[in-house]
C-alpha cells in the first residue's frame, strides 16, 4: 500500500505555522518577563526609598503614635507599611489590626532585616488577599535592631497586565496562523504552478508526444528541470525516430524479399514472419506473431528441421517439398538467433524457392539423356543394317537392296531433322538475351508460305488445310523464324489429325496483339501433359511420335521463337475434340 | 497459477498439431507409395508408426495431468477432452495410412493384365478432408468442420464406387481375387480416415459451440 500523497501546501503550512507559534511564544515569553522584572526593580526601589523616609519618620515615636502613622500613610499613599519588633509582634500596620495579627518574626524580608540587611520578598498576603512585595528595612538604635519598618504594595496589577498582553497575543497568533496558511497557500501555489505545467508536459512526453517543448519557469532550480527535460525529450524524439526509420527499412527490406524469412523463438512461437513467408503458408501475414508454427504450417519434415535447428547452434539447411495448392520445393536455410547479450533466442529460417532450379535441373538431365538416345537409335538401326549388307552375298544383295537402302535413308534422314533442330534450337538459345530488331511484316505472306510448305503432306494424310488471315495485320518479326513456328504447329496437326478431317490456320488482331491459331480436331492432348509439352524430347505417346518422324523437339523450337519475339504461345486442348496452339505477337 | 496453465494448454496444442501434421504426413505418403508402387516407402511408413503411438501416449498423458492438477473448467476442460478424442483419431489416421501402405505390397504385383484402380481422386479428397478438420482445429473455424462433416457423404459415395467397380473385376478375373479384395480393402481404409477427419471435425463444433453433434443428433 503507497503513502498517501500530501499537496504541497500541507508540506508548507505547518512549518509556517510552527515558526510563528515559536517565534511568537519566545516574543512573548521575553518580553513579559522583561517587564515583569523592570516593574518588580522599579516597585522595590520605590518601596526601599519610601522606607528610608518612613524609618526617620517613626524614629523615636511610642508604639501608639507609630500605628497611626502608619495608618496615615497607608490612607494617603496606598502604600502598606508595618512595624515590627525584633520579637516579632507588629507595632503598627497601615490596614489591619495591630491586635490580630500574628508573629512576623519567621517572615522571610523580617527575618532578613532583623540582621541588619534589607529583606525583599514577593508572596501572597493572606491578610489583603492580594499578591504582595515586600521591602523590609532594620531601624537600628545604638548598633542594635531595635524595630523593622516594612513597607509593600500590591503587585498583583502587573500580572493582570501580562495575563491581558497574552489574551490578545493569543488572539494576534490565531490571526497570524491565517496570514500564514493564506501566504502558504500563495507559496505553494507559486511553487507548484510551474510544476503543475511541468507536469503537464512531461505527461506528453510519456503518451509520445515528443514534439512539444516545457515551458522555462523563471526559478532558476525549475528552469535548469525544464531545460533538461526539453533536452531529454530532444534526444528521447531523435532516438525513437532514428530507430523507427531502421525498423521501417529493415522492413522494407524484408517485406520485398523473394524469399520467405521467419523468426521463431525457442517454444517456436512466431517472432517475425515477412509477406513471402506468409504467402508460402496462404495465410495472411498479419496475426502471425506469437502463434505457433505448427499451427500455421502443419509440415511434418519443416518440424523436423525446426527441432534441428532449435538444437543446434550452427546453421542447417534443408530442401523440402511443401504440397500446398501447388508443389513448391524450398532449401530452407535456418541461423541461430541471438539476444544482445549472446543468449539463444530462436532461428531464423529462410526460405528459397527452388521449384524452377529443380525443373530446369532435371530438364537439362533429361535433355543429355533425350539427345543422345534419339541419335544414338537410328545410329544403332544403320550400323546394323550396313553390317546386314556387307555380309549379304551376290544375289541377296540385289534382291534386299533397294529396301535396306530405304530404310537406311530414313534413319538418315532421322538423323539429319534431328541434327537440324538441334542447330535451329542452339541457334534460337545463342540469341537469348540480346534484344532483337524486327521489321513489321504482314501475317498473311508468312502463313501463305507456309502453309504451301505442307501442303504435301496434307494431301498425303487427305486432310483439308484452311486459312483465314486478316490481311490488314502485321507484327513485328522475323518472317523465316516465324514460317517455321507456323510450319511446325502445322505438321503437328497434321500428324495427329485423322484423314479427313479439317486443319485451320486463322491470323488477326486481338487485345493488342497480333495472333496466329492452329486449330485441329486430333486426339487432343490430356490436361496433365499441357504444361510440358513444349520442353524438349517431351512426348505424350513416346512410340506413336517417333511413328511418324518426329524428333520431339519441334514444340521446343515454337516455343523458343515465339519468346525470341517477345511473344506468348498458348495451348488449349480437349481430349477427344482437339486442340488450338495459339502465337500472340506484338503488334507493328 | 492461471498463467500455467496457459502455457500447459498451449504446449498440449503444440503436440495435438504436431501430431496432426505427422498424421497427415504418413497419409500422403502413403498415398505417394501407391501411386508410385513404392514398397520401400511403404516399409518406412508401416515401421514409423512408432513414433505416432509414442507421441499419442505423450498427449494424453500431458492431458491427464494438466487435469488432475489443475482441475480446468469452461473452455479449457472442454479442449483438454476434445484433444483427448482428437489425439485417438489422430492415432487411428496413421495406423490407417500405415494399414494402405501394408496393402501396396499385395497389389504392387507387375503381373500383366492385373486390375488397377485410379485412387487418386479419393485419396484427394480424403486428404483435403483431414487437412481441412486439423485447419478447423488451428483456426477455431466451426463452419469449416461443417463442411468437413458434409464431405464425408462424398467419401462414402467414393468407397461404394471402388466396392462397384471391384465387384466386376473380380467376375471378370476371378483368379486374382486376393489382389482385387485388398485394392477395395485401400478403399475402405480411405473412407476410415475420412470418418475419424469427421470426429475430429465434430469434436472442433463441439469445443467452439460447447454442442455435441455426434451421430447426426
């Protein structure tokens, strides 16, 4: 439980009142003792002198006479005097009965006068009721006491006039303690305004509001505060920016990263995740932090690599194939995460999409394996029918001749388009990269041109060859490349399209683009080949592709000429129904 | 006290998902082992199964003692119960998975002429039938164990096809009868793992809406 916190002005109006109590009460006290002290020398002196006159007065009186005397004087000056023997008994008194009246012998100024000095004392009178002093003076005869003269007055007044000095003392303090709590009030309020707007500014400061500034009070202790605080709050503002604009580019540079980075801490809680990584996950990258991996990638072979990691100080790495909507292989690659202070924090885990790397991979080791098993299988089929006739004898040889001749033309001219495509393929390959420039040419010349080019074989295959090109078009490319790619496109549906049926070639403009579209009514091609088909030696059916002479590699050319002029080659295909390849080129 | 049994809770989350994520693995192994004719991945996938039963073992008895130590009420009793049924299906899914990799060794024959049977589209959706109860889970997502429970119907209809389509095969080649019977036994499995995907999926209703769906009540 905190103390309870007093306002300043309670802090300050006790002390004010307590140094006017003080100081008040030590006024008070010393001067009425001063005067009490003046008062009482003043009365004694008064009364030693009046004794003195009286002591000649009474000299040699009888005892009668020295009661009316004292009576005389008592009447006219107020002043009480009395006489005593050296027996003590009283010879006259100015106001009580001479009669009456008890020994004074053991009075105190008596006592003192009876031997020869002069007796003071001040003390309550029982006879007047009053408080009395008490000045005794010894009259002597012939070096003997022979009687004292005492004369006393009131001084019961003098402690009426102080008792009323206090009263209104006491009345001036009950005033003063108000000046006091109205000036403390004052004070404090003086002290803590400018505290009160401190305060004020220092709560801005608190909720981030960085950009005000205190204003300097005119105490100098509270302006040397105000300053250091402006100061502080300076260097708090240059701080958190500096530090805000580092946060904001380490995530400018993480959130435009390809690769998926995420932190995760030693319960493998989310520390960091940026948008690749989210997008690696489908979840959205917000709402990542602090929820568990597992509960956002339940990828058996990722928790293997994180627990892997976890235990281990020096960096893993991995490949992993993750099976979301799509197959993405990721090498995933993990560091240690450390504090500041060198103690383990978590990993951090990036991820790199290597799905292309994989494909192309593996297409470049199918390609080697591709290439020399096609030339390698009419090598094979010539070598054995060369070896076939030279142990043939006389009239097998004229009788089997022509026919293994034929067959070894074929295979060489199996050889020979293989070959061709190769160069045409490598050739196509050495231009990647350099930007080419292309003069318009119109559709028509280059579809008429090549389609005159397989004519032939249409006839052969009886397959009617349509065409139907806009001859207002003209796109931007090289016109013996492109006769290529539409010659290619239209042996393929030749090939594949039954005797009788239609082949189509349509040129025009569509969507800013320059197409060209072969269309058949063939086999078609299954969903699941379409989007390899255009690689190289990639064959839906091997043994019917090579059937009918092709080397597999006439898709890949298409395609290598279409992307050579900045276009785009699209296939569609219904199995049973046909299928339409379709160029699109730039416009001229 | 409460702070406890947060990260118990959370800890026991954890071990459910990653049993889960287990569970899901060896299915699609499995999966990937008979579209292949992988025997050696389904020697792997029957020996792992191991690991599923330790880890099973694990969950629950972290569950039993989070109860009896902490004696949770409302939501959290609710989960720890929930985990409990959910961590047995789990369980089962990959004592399934490593049931259709025990299978591949007797259909995997090369012998010509022997029946096939295309199980993919089954075994799709079977898979999306599970991922999407252990998404249920992740997301406290009660309407994706909704329709999780409406795909069970089409996984059933999917097994009375395979059942169908066995029947003929087998009149057609009677001699190769034990091999047919154990490519329908594939089916049968598959739509197992589709009804534990729906348990999962009605114990999930169950956490969020504090109803119990079972049996169609």
């Amino acid at each position: 439980m905190p103390e309870k916190k007093r306002k300043l002005l309670w802090h300050i109006f006790p002390s004010f009142l307590l140094i006017m109590v003080v100081s008040l009460s030590v006024v008070t006290w010393y001067s009425t003792g001063f005067f009490r002290e003046y008062y009482l020398v003043n009365s004694e002196t008064d009364l030693t002198t009046q004794g003195t006159l009286i002591r000649r007065e009474m000299f040699g009186h009888s005892q009668d006479r020295v009661n009316e005397i004292c009576k005389e004087i008592g009447r006219l000056t107020q002043t009480r005097v009395t006489v005593v023997l050296p027996s003590g008994r009283v010879i006259g008194d100015s106001f009580g009965r001479v009669l009456e009246m008890e020994n004074h012998r053991v009075r105190p100024e008596i006592a003192a006068a009876l031997k020869g000095d002069k007796g003071v004392s001040v003390r309550y009178s029982a006879t007047l009721g009053q408080k009395m002093m008490y000045v005794a003076l010894p009259m002597e005869s012939r070096g003997r006491v022979s009687a004292v003269v005492r004369t006393s007055v009131s001084v019961s007044n003098i402690d009426n006039e102080i008792r009323s000095v206090q009263k209104s003392i006491v009345a001036v303090l009950v005033v003063t303690a108000l000046a006091a709590a109205g000036v403390a009030l004052l004070v404090s309020r003086r002290i803590t305004r400018p505290l009160e707007e401190m305060r004020a500014g220092a709560q801005g400061f608190a909720t981030g509001d960085l950009t005000r500034r205190l204003a300097v009070p005119d105490t100098e202790e509270l302006s040397l505060l105000a300053t250091t605080m402006n100061r502080m709050a300076e260097r708090l503002d240059e701080k958190i920016q500096s530090a805000e604009t580092r946060t904001m580019e380490l995530e400018a540079v993480l959130s435009s990263m390809k690769e998926g980075v995420i932190a995760i801490d030693l319960n493998e809680e989310i520390l960091m995740v940026n948008r690749a990584a989210a997008g690696i996950f489908d979840s959205p990258a917000e709402g990542l932090t602090n929820r568990n991996v597992v509960e956002i990638a339940r990828n058996y072979d990722l928790q293997q690599f994180l627990n892997k990691a976890l235990a281990s100080h020096d960096s893993v790495e991995e490949d992993i194939l993750f099976t979301g909507r799509r197959e993405h292989v990721f090498n995933i690659h993990s560091t240690a995460l450390c504090n500041s202070r060198g103690g383990r924090m978590g990993t951090l885990v990036i991820f790199h999409d290597i799905t292309r790397i994989r494909r192309l991979e593996t297409m470049h080791k199918d390609f080697a394996a591709n290439v020399s098993h096609e030339l390698k299988t009419p090598l094979t089929s010539l070598k054995g029918f060369v070896e076939t006739l030279q142990d043939l004898n006389g009239e097998e040889v004229l009788e089997k001749r022509s026919k293994f001749l034929t067959i070894l033309e074929k295979n060489v001219n199996r050889l020979i388009a293989l070959v061709d495509d190769l160069m045409v393929l490598s050739k196509l390959e050495r231009k990647e990269g350099v930007v080419p420039v292309f003069d318009p040419e119109a559709l028509t010349p280059v579809v008429n041109t090549a389609l005159s080019a397989c004519k032939c074989m249409a006839q052969k295959r009886g397959i009617v060859l349509h065409a139907a090109v806009s001859d207002a078009v003209s796109a931007l490319m090289d016109p013996l490349l492109m006769e290529q790619a539409v010659v290619n496109l239209v042996n393929n549906a030749l090939k594949y399209s039954e005797p009788g049926s239609e082949v189509s070639v349509e040129g025009g403009e569509e969507e800013g683009y320059a197409v060209i579209r072969v269309v058949d009514s063939g086999p078609g091609i299954h969903k699941e080949h379409l989007p390899r088909i255009f690689e190289r030696f990639y064959r839906v059916d091997r043994a019917r592709s090579r059937d009918m002479g092709g080397t597999g590699l006439g898709l890949a050319i298409v395609k290598h000429i279409v992307q050579y002029h900045g276009g785009e080659i699209r296939v569609a295909s219904t199995p049973g129904k046909g299928s339409v390849f379709e160029i699109r080129l730039p416009l001229a | 006290m409460a702070g406890n049994l947060q990260k118990e809770i959370n800890k026991i989350k954890k071990n459910i998902l990653s049993l889960g994520s287990m569970a899901e693995d060896r299915f699609k192994k499995a999966v990937h082992a008979l579209k292949t004719n992988d025997t050696t991945l389904a020697r792997e996938i029957i020996a792992s199964d191991v690991e599923i039963d330790e880890l099973e073992v694990e969950v629950e008895e972290e569950c039993l003692k989070i109860l009896a130590l902490y004696q949770p009420v409302a939501i959290d009793l609710r989960f720890l119960i929930v985990v409990v049924k959910i961590n047995n299906d789990l369980e089962r899914v990959a004592d399934l998975a490593a049931n259709i990799a025990r299978r591949i060794k007797t259909v995997s024959g090369t012998g010509t002429g022997q029946y096939r049977y295309d199980y993919a589209p089954m075994a799709e959706k079977t898979g999306l039938m599970l991922k999407m109860s252990l998404d249920a889970l992740v997301g406290m997502d009660a309407d994706m164990a909704d329709r999780v429970i409406l795909m069970d119907k089409e996984v059933n209809e999917m097994r009375n096809q395979a059942y169908d389509a066995m029947k003929t095969a087998i009149l057609k080649a009677p001699e190769q009868v034990g091999q047919t019977i154990n490519l329908y036994l594939i089916s049968r499995h598959m739509e197992r793992i589709g009804d534990h995907a729906t348990n999962i999926a009605e114990e999930v209703i169950h956490l969020i809406r504090g109803k119990i769906v079972r049996h169609g009540i």
